[in-house]
C-alpha cells in the first residue's frame, strides 16, 4: 500500500487552475469508491466523493454501476496526529489497530479514542471519543492533575 508519487492533474481552463488529486497502489487506500487509472503501465486508484465533500475536485465521474455522480477527490489518505501529554497516554483505535502516536488512514474510517492516566493521576478531557475520518483531525487532552493517595491515620485504642 502506497500513495503514489505520480498524480492526476486536471487544469481547468475556465480559470487556469489547476488541482492535484493523490493515487494509491491498493483500493483499500481510497476508502470506498474509487475510479481505476492506469499511469505510465501502472494500475493505481483514484478516490471519488461527493460535490459536497472537502477534498472534491472540480473533476465530475459518473459510475454506470450504479448511477451515481462523484467528484474525484484529491486526497484518499488522512493524518490521525495525536498529541500525548504527561501522565496519561491516548490510544486511537482505527481499523483493527491501536495507534499512540500519529498515523494515517484512508477516508471513512471509524477511529475510538480511550485516555488512561498514569498511576495517582486523573485523566484530563479528551476533545474527540470518536468519529469517522474525513479530513485531516487532531486528537489531545487536557492536562492530567495529581490526585495524591488517600493517608490514614493510625490511632490506638
């Protein structure tokens, strides 16, 4: 599995831009819909979306397969960053697999954040528990505050 170092331009003559959009080696990189390309005798994937959806080009696809219109996307691939703090670890769960630092995945995957603080320590506040990848995302908490162990005093009777 790779992103490509080959991309897909298409210049739009309207207003002279142009707009990159990633290719990957494996299906499973675009997250869900894609177009099938060959470049240079190599067979990669394009991701397609919707109109809507925040890395659309202006490039329209129409899918016989199923009647529906998408836009080719120009990214497939999503950075997870996790920021750890002091005296608490943050684990992301996505795809199958546990992350403690920062990683990527394809569009539309579901990720699952737990916060475990360390020993005499509460967890600070995640700012995500959960979600579905769209975008690039940044996961954090809030500070962990000492919660020194409860003393008992000893008394004779």
């Amino acid at each position: 599995m790779a992103k490509l170092n080959k991309k897909l331009n298409i210049y739009k003559t309207s207003n002279n831009t142009t707009q990159s959009c990633e290719l990957y080696s494996t299906v499973a990189e675009t997250g869900g819909n894609y177009i099938p390309l060959t470049v240079d005798g190599v067979d990669c994937y394009a991701r397609l979306g919707s109109s809507s959806d925040g890395s659309a080009s202006s490039l329209a696809v129409h899918k016989n397969s199923n009647g529906s219109d998408y836009r080719v996307a120009q990214r497939g691939m999503f950075t997870v960053s996790i920021s750890q703090s002091s005296h608490q670890e943050i684990v992301v769960r996505c795809n199958g697999s546990s992350y403690t630092s920062s990683f990527t995945c394809p569009y539309g995957s579901t990720y699952s954040v737990s916060l475990t603080p360390s020993t005499n320590y509460s967890a600070g506040s995640l700012n995500t528990t959960s979600g579905t990848v769209t975008s690039d995302i940044s996961i954090y908490a809030t500070a962990a505050t000492y919660s020194p162990p409860a003393t008992y005093d000893r008394c004779c009777r």
